[in-house]
C-alpha cells in the first residue's frame, strides 16, 4: 500500500514539474501532522509561481503501526495517509526574513480496522476520505524556513467524540 502511495505522489510530482520547472526560488519541507493522538510523516515540494506567491504539493504517510483503540469488547486500528497543497503570498520584511500567510487543502484517506477484543479476530474495514480546508504561515529566515499548519479533524474520521484539531510542523530549506 505504501509502495502505491509513494508512486502516486511521485506521478503528481511529474504531472506538476513543467510548473516547477519555470519557478524561481524552489523549497522542500520535512515534518510530522499530529493528527488525533497520530503522527503521520509530511513532505512537501514549493516554488513561487508568480511574483510573491508560493504553491507547494505535499505527502503524509504513516511512521508507526497506527493508533489503537477499545470500543467495549472489540478495538480498532487506524491507517492515515493524504496528500496537501498550499498557496501563499510571500511579504519579505528584509532580504533575510520573509514571512508567508498559507492557505490549502488536506486530503486525508483514513482505514479503520475492528477487532474482536479476545481473539484478535477481524470484523469490520471502514475506510473513509475527507477534505479539509487548511491555514498556516510559513517563516523562512535566509535559507532555512518553519512551516505551521493547521486544520479541523472530520469527526467521521476520529476516534474521538471531541471536536480534534490537525497540527503539521515542518522545517524547510530554501534552493
């Protein structure tokens, strides 16, 4: 699944180069999404498309074996992965800071297993996908940027019963 996921982000990739390939001042992004008591790995590719204005394409996918957890005599195991973009303007208070007001969408693909609580034994599959809208700010400071967004959990796709809200946190390098 992994395998499929990674080979989709990179096609997107190459669908999305002849607008990478005409840009100027390129960045990735590495971090984590907190995402309900989840942490899912993020990366991300930008460039700026017009003059001050910045769009980028990321990934999430999951770094452990997914959050777990007890509903009366079964549990549940939960699989996250997405993809995001963002677009922002880019306000450069000096020629080293520059600071980037983001807006974007999240994509989110959620599978959620049951189990039978004494045998281990597979009952259910509910898999779920939802877009959310995202806002962030970006801060680069020379080469080297922190990227901060944030986004309302569907609550069809939490574990929770309270309203859960989507931190990611990601360090950038600017080309």
């Amino acid at each position: 699944m992994l395998k499929d996921l990674v080979g989709l982000f990179v096609l997107v990739l190459l669908l999305s180069a002849p607008v990478f390939a005409e840009e100027r001042e390129p960045f990735i992004a590495g971090g984590v999404t907190f995402l309900d008591e989840h942490e899912v790995l993020s990366v991300e590719m930008g460039a700026e498309v017009l003059p001050n204005i910045n769009w980028s394409l990321g990934f999430n996918a999951p770094i452990d074996n997914g959050e777990q957890e007890h509903f009366g005599t079964h549990w549940a195991e939960k699989q996250v992965w997405g993809l995001h973009t963002a677009l922002g303007y880019e306000i450069r208070v000096n020629d080293v800071l520059a600071i980037t007001p983001r807006i974007g969408l999240n994509y989110n693909n959620v599978e959620i297993e049951y189990f039978e609580e004494e045998t281990g034994e597979y009952i259910d599959t509910d898999s779920q996908n939802n877009f959310e809208p995202t806002l962030g700010i970006k801060v680069d400071i020379a080469s080297v940027g922190l990227i901060v967004e944030g986004y309302k959990i569907d609550e069809d796709i939490s574990l929770s019963e309270e309203d859960e809200m989507a931190v990611r946190v990601m360090a950038a390098y600017n080309f």
